[in-house]
C-alpha cells in the first residue's frame, strides 16, 4: 500500500533528472507521459523531492502524479 496522493491521476515515471542551470540548485526531470507519447519536462527540488501531481505538458485534463522509481539518481551537478 503506497501513501502518495488519493486522486485518479495517472502515473508519469521519471526516466531522468539532470541540473537546471537557469536555477541553480534546482534539477530539471524528465517522465513518461501516460497520455501521450512523448516525454515532458518538470523542475525538481532533486532527491526527495517525491515528484507529485502536475498539469502535463501536453495538456491531458487530469494531468499526472510524477513517480520516482526506486533508486532514481539524478545526474550529478
Ligand atoms: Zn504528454
């Protein structure tokens, strides 16, 4: 049983995460879209930040709950 948020939002698996460098400290990720099939990209607080919902990018009404696999590494600053 995972205690993550109750809404009916598909899941969008983050496939990779790098440094922003527009904002530093900060990471850009990249996920799976469940609605379509493309990749979209988000700001990161980088690990453990747990992801959360997000209007996706292609604009599917209900947008995604972004999911960090286990042992997700974002790529080094
Ligand atoms: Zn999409």
């Amino acid at each position: 049983m995972r205690h993550q948020m109750t809404n009916t939002a598909p899941d969008a698996v983050a496939v990779r995460a790098w440094p922003n460098r527009t904002y530093p400290g900060f990471y850009v990720i990249e996920v799976k879209c469940p609605h379509c099939p493309k990749n979209h990209t988000h700001g990161w607080e980088g690990p453990g930040d747990p992801g959360g919902h997000r209007a996706s990018h292609c604009d599917a009404i209900g947008g995604y709950n972004i999911t960090i696999p286990d042992g997700f590494k974002a790529d080094a600053p």
